[in-house]
C-alpha cells in the first residue's frame, strides 16, 4: 500500500515542536493541517536560516567582491551541492535553480521546441498535474508533434500495456510525474524510463509530490529530467530544483536572457555562461536557494525512511478510518501510494464539507487539485484530498473522523 512496510520508532512530538504553525488556533480550534499535497510546513530551523539571511548576510550573488556577497554566494552554491547529493547527481551543475517545479518543466519544453517537428511523438500520463500538461500541450501546438495519454485504470494506476503500444521510433518524449497529487499513486518510473530510452526518447520525471517522501536517485533511475519544488519539502515557496543530465542541458538553448547566463556580450552577439548559470538568468531567490538546502539538511536529519515507514502508518489508519463512513468513495487504491487521500460522500460537494471542516480548524483541500483529466475519468466534480506529513498524528485523524462525521450530518 505504500513505499515502505517497515516499522520504526518515531517521536512525532518531538517532530511537532519544530513546527510553530502547529501551535496555533483556525476558528477557535487546534490547528489540523492535512493540505501537505499543497505546500508543507516549515520547521523553526529553516525559518532560522531564512531570518538569519536577511538580518547578516543579505546580498546579491556570483558578481560582488565585498564580504556579503562571498558569503551569500557561498551558502547559495553551498546549499546547490546539499541539492546535489540529496539527488546524487553526478555533478553541481546539472542542479538548475528554479522557482519551482512548474518552472523547470517550462525550461525543458521551452528547449525542446528546437528539436521536435512535425511527426514527432511525445507522451504524457492521465494522472498528470496541469503543470504537467499544458506545457507540453503548448509545446505540440509550436511543432505540431503529437501528444499522446497513457490511460489510468479506476484504482488510479497507469495502464502499462498501453504505454508500451504509444512507444515507437516517432517517440522524442516521456513526461510523468513520479506520485500522483491527486490520488498518491506512486508512478513505476524505473520501467518508464527504461522503455522509453530503448525507443530513444527522453524522460522527465515530475518529482513535485515525491520528495517530501523519498529520496530519488536520478543516476540510479537514468533519467534525463527531474524537477521539484522545496515547499513541498519543508522549505520556502518559490523556489525548485531542475535536475538534468549534462549533455541534455548543454544541447538546449537558455529559457531565459539577462544578466547572470552570458559570457560576453556585444550588440553584434552574445555567447552564452557555463553550466548551471546559462539557465540561471537574473537575480535568483537567493535566500530561497539557501533555505532549501537547510530543508534538505532537516528532513535528512530524520531520516526518509524513517518518514516514510511512519506515513504509512498514518495512511493505513486514515484509510481504515475512512471506510466506515458509509457512503464515503476513496478515489485512488493503487497498491502503491504515499499517504494522500481523495474521496467523495455520497452526493455532497466537496467544498461544502471543506468549508465546515475548516470551521472546525481542519484543513484539506477540495476541487479538481489541478488535475481536471483526473476528475473527467472519474466524472466527478473533485474531491476532498486530506494529505499527511510525518508531523501529523493519529489523534489529529481522529478529529478529523469525528468532524467529517459532523459535516456529513449537517450537509445530508
């Protein structure tokens, strides 16, 4: 049912004290956060990291001489090699600073409209986020290449024979996203990756919902692109990583100009910096960089598997909770999953019980989750999504069971 089967000892209370938000009240009630999928919450120590930014060291990067500059440009490329080795990347620049995972997929399909035509083929799955969409549907209309859909079975699973019949030499492409924000599903990338290059074709790796739950190894996965973002992972908002495969990013051209991504420039040309910087234009989110690197430091401190033994824990008994609701559908029984729960009861709008649980001070989310084709398939208008993170509890389930409980009595 999920990444991990094994049981570890986990002091989550000790977790929650680095967590000021947890401590505070939504409507006169104790805070329940179960909108992880969304953005997760930020411990005392990144925040101290962030602050101590600002008020010791705050300049800008790569260019300055005087002291605040090396030092801020020392922790920024410091924290790139914390990134680095997190993913285990065979070297620094192939980690590209973005302002998050949308960003990077941007960067790739802005590069790959020099390289497709029309004919080409690239492929997408039908569990993708629309930043996980449109891009390259934007990308099809600049080439006229094709987009095709792996389908999903009901239990929210890619249909894998499928995906083997879109596979041909016309394929340039694969995009998929490594866990479904929507259902939890966790994606078999190692096969997709492996199918696709035998037919020659790249791959990226949307790893946006993966990471806040485990650690990919982009040189053991071969991938050619893999993308996140920080705020999933304990860290500021509006800042991402892209990592790509050096000869890939040498081949394609620089997503933006300015400062920061030349080399030299004249009115009659500009040549163009070396790796990370030619994608790296302007002033980046400095602090952001720094701050995610201390993220990484923290969630390593505990240990992913240690995490990600203790989500399971959450989910299997969020899950079983659920199920004794009548009425209630969870959407989304892949066998492997992290612990994201999507699930209607019976006719009721997910927004009605959305807004009465924040009433009592539980946060989830409600809608399509940015996964409209999600929700067609299902034809449904959306969900209630509560999503769970190593710092939430079984009594915070408990609540949430007893207030679902309640919302469904008022809203029946």
């Amino acid at each position: 049912m999920s990444i991990s089967q094994k049981h570890i000892t986990f002091d989550v209370e000790a977790i929650r004290k680095d967590f000021p938000i947890l401590n505070r009240e939504v409507n006169g009630k104790p805070l329940i956060y179960f909108d992880n999928a969304a953005t997760s919450q930020t411990p005392q120590q990144v925040i101290d990291v962030i602050v101590n930014y600002y008020s010791n060291y705050n300049a800008n990067i790569h260019r300055g001489v005087h002291a605040l500059s090396q030092e801020a440009t020392d922790a920024y490329e410091l924290a790139r090699l914390k990134i680095q080795k997190h993913f285990n990347a065979a070297h620094s620049h192939e980690i590209i600073y973005t302002s998050g995972t949308t960003h990077g997929i941007n960067l790739v399909a802005n590069g790959f409209s020099s390289f497709l035509q029309k004919g080409d083929e690239v492929i997408v799955s039908a569990l993708e986020h629309h930043s996980n969409i449109v891009p390259w549907q934007m990308l099809c209309e600049r080439t006229e290449a094709e987009l095709k859909v792996i389908p999903m079975n009901t239990d929210g699973d890619l249909v894998l024979r499928d995906f083997d019949a879109l596979l041909n030499e016309n394929t340039k492409l694969v995009f998929v996203n490594h866990i479904s924000n929507a259902l939890g599903t966790i994606n078999p990338i190692e096969y997709i990756i492996e199918k696709a290059h035998n037919v020659g074709a790249a791959v990226l790796i949307d790893g946006a919902q993966s990471c806040p739950h485990i650690t990919p190894d982009v040189q053991a996965l071969d991938v050619d692109f893999y993308v996140c973002s920080a705020h999933k992972i304990c860290g500021p908002t509006g800042v991402g990583m892209l990592y790509g495969k050096q000869e890939w990013l040498k081949k394609l051209p620089p997503y933006q100009g300015g400062g920061e991504m030349i080399a030299e420039v004249s009115f009659e040309k500009t040549t163009y910096a070396d790796l990370p910087h030619k994608f790296e234009a302007g002033t980046p989110n400095i602090c952001g960089g720094i701050a995610f690197g201390a993220a990484l430091d923290y969630m390593n401190a505990i240990g992913f598997d240690t995490i990600a033994s203790y989500e399971n824990e959450l989910l299997e008994y969020a899950t079983a909770q659920l199920q004794q609701i009548e009425s209630l559908k969870i959407y989304g029984t892949a066998k492997e999953k992290t612990a994201v729960i999507s699930f209607n009861v019976g006719n009721i709008h997910p927004y009605d019980i959305g807004t009465i649980l924040d009433k009592m001070g539980i946060a989830v989310r409600t809608g399509h989750h940015c996964a409209q084709p999600i929700m067609n398939f299902y034809q449904i208008p959306g969900t209630v999504r509560a999503s769970l993170m190593f710092y939430n509890t079984k009594e915070e389930i408990d609540l949430f069971i007893i207030a679902l409980k309640k919302a469904v009595m008022m809203l029946s």
